[in-house]
C-alpha cells in the first residue's frame, strides 16, 4: 500500500486528493486511519473542501443542449429501449402476412382434396 506521505506534495497534497475524491480506494483508506488520529489533518481536508466548493460558486449553472444531454445518457446508460411498436410491429406483420397466406390458400381451394 502506498503511504500518504509518500504521495507527492505531501499530506496537504493527500488531503486536497480527498476532497476532491482521487485517491484510490486503498489510498482512501489508508488516509481516513490518518485523518483519525489527526486533528491538523483532519482541519487540512475541510480547508480544502471549502475551498474547493468556493471554485464552483462563480460558476453560473447552464444547462447543456438536449442533444449533448441525450448523448451524455446513452453513454452513461445505454440506448434506450425501441417505442413499444417498434418491437411489436414485426411480429404484427407476421401474423398479418400468416392471416393472408392463409386465407388465399382456402379461399383458393388449394387444400379441397382431389376427390373432393
């Protein structure tokens, strides 16, 4: 496992790595039994946690074209399922096609027996 002093910039460095959520698990775990014992630490994490919520107040919200939404959930999600009658109509045309073969093939007398 990696130490937290280890990593480069030291344990300020480590604690703005917390607040911004990149440490790996392993590392993540490693720091919370450090952040534990120190208080210093532990003062270090919530200066950079307000700092970092402070970048984002400037920031007005905008919302992103529907295009780039809709591209962003497929990516996140997959492609959504087809309408309902896209997944029906094959299978309507089936049975509309089976109902027409059928009725020609009686109608047509093409089943009436030879003798009959």
């Amino acid at each position: 496992m990696t130490q937290i002093t280890d990593l480069p910039g030291g344990p300020e460095a480590s604690a703005a790595e917390y607040a911004l959520g990149l440490l790996s698990e392993e590392d993540r775990f490693g720091f919370e039994r450090q952040l534990d014992g120190d208080p210093e630490l532990e003062q270090e994490v919530i200066a950079w946690a307000g700092f970092l919520t402070t970048l984002t107040e400037t920031v007005p919200p905008k919302t992103p074209p529907a295009a780039l939404a809709r591209r962003i959930e497929r990516a996140a999600f997959g492609a959504p399922p087809p309408a309902i009658w896209r997944q029906v109509l094959p299978y309507a045309l089936g049975a509309i096609a089976g109902a027409g073969i059928a009725w020609l093939v009686f109608s047509s007398g093409l089943l009436v027996g030879a003798g009959g």
